[in-house]
C-alpha cells in the first residue's frame, strides 16, 4: 500500500453523483474493487467495456480494507 502512494495513486470519495463499488477481498493481500454486478451482470464482448475495476495487490491491503470496513459499519467482516 505505501508503494502505490509514493508511485502516486489516491482515492478519493466521490459524493456527487453517487456511485458504489463492489469489494472483493482475500488472503490478507489482494482486493478486487468493481462495478460489476457479479451476480447480474452477464457481459459481452460488445458490452465488455461497460464495467470497470481495480485489482490491488499489496502486503495486508485486504485486512486493512476490512478492518476500516468493520470500523466504519460497526460490521465485523
């Protein structure tokens, strides 16, 4: 994680328009943050374009990611 913000990546929340992510993560280093419907969405070659999503591999990104998550939510992931 401290890689990508010396290389210069940020995030930052986006309140108008509203939009929402998806967030897959696991084994404690990678997160996978999309548009994608997973259960809905059945994407052609044509319409392939119409979803994106960044995959992040960094040590501990997903614990990170879930601890701010359950902070935030009061949820424990």
């Amino acid at each position: 994680m401290e890689d990508a913000v010396q290389g210069g990546v940020t995030l930052a929340p986006i309140k108008s328009p509203r939009i929402y992510a998806k967030i897959l993560a696991w084994d404690e280093d990678s997160v996978l943050i999309t548009s994608l419907n997973w259960l809905s969405a059945d994407p052609t070659e044509l319409d392939s374009l119409k979803e994106i999503g960044v995959w992040i591999e960094a040590k501990g990104v997903a614990r990170c990611l879930m601890d701010h998550f359950s902070q935030v939510t009061g949820r424990v992931c």
